[in-house]
C-alpha cells in the first residue's frame, strides 16, 4: 500500500477509533452514574449542573478523553508507516482542541478541567505512540 495513502489512514482510522471509545467510556459513565433529573442529550441543562457534581461524576469524563485519546494514537501510531509518533502526537493534538473546546462549552470544577487538559490528552497520545510504535516493529520482525 501506497506509504501515504497509509498515513492517511492512519490518522482517519486512529481518529474515529479513539472516538469510539471515549463516545462508549462517557455513554457507560451516564449509565452507571446517571446524574439526577438531567438529561444527558440536554447540553444546556448539563452545563448547569456540572460545577456543581460531585468528583465521582467526572471519573469517566477523564477516563473517556484519556483512554480515547491513548486508542486513537496507538492506533495511528501503529498503522503509520514513518514518523509513528508524530502521527500520534497529532492525534493527540486533536483530542486537546476537542477537549478544550468541550471544557469551555460545558465548563465543570476547574481542578477538572486542569487534570483533563494536562493528563488526558498529550500524556496518554505520548504512551500510545510508544505502545503502538513498539508492537509496529515487533509485528515487521515476525
């Protein structure tokens, strides 16, 4: 396959796969912890009552964008041909500017919106880059 073609692919497939998962930890996270009387669908009434939750209810928020943005570039990592962890690093690039703009739209406790900003996106983008870089190469070995 075509190296850019695949690069390509990698971006696109790391992107929508990252946001599979971090769309199933946050619809998983409203079904376990449903927030009472607030309908999740409802973006201005969940604006509302975010600075005013408990910190168990932004557990799989964190999870979410955390392990989202961790899939998502292990998998353009993985899939990318050179420069594995910049395309994982720009994947993580793209959760960040998704989860700022969702921290401004939907602003909860700061020290949330902090966490999530400085551990969930570039970190987690960084690990997956080196976990899929890694399996990468011992899968070229076989």
């Amino acid at each position: 396959m075509n190296s850019v073609v695949r690069n390509i692919l990698a971006v696109v497939i790391g992107w929508f796969g990252g946001s599979a998962i971090n769309m199933a930890l946050v619809n998983l996270g409203h079904s376990i912890l449903p927030i009472p009387g607030v309908d999740p669908t409802d973006m201005q009434a969940l604006g509302e009552v975010l600075p005013t939750l408990d910190f168990k209810y932004f557990v799989f928020p964190f999870l979410a964008h955390a392990l989202g943005t961790l899939t998502g570039a292990f998998i353009a990592s993985w899939i990318a041909t050179k420069h594995k962890m910049k395309f994982a690093i720009g994947i993580g690039i793209l959760f960040l500017i998704g989860g700022v703009i969702v921290n401004y739209m939907l602003p909860g406790p700061t020290c949330f919106a902090i966490t999530d900003i400085l551990l969930a996106y570039l970190p987690m983008a960084w690990l997956g880059g080196k976990i899929g870089s890694k399996l990468s190469t011992r899968q070229k070995m076989m």
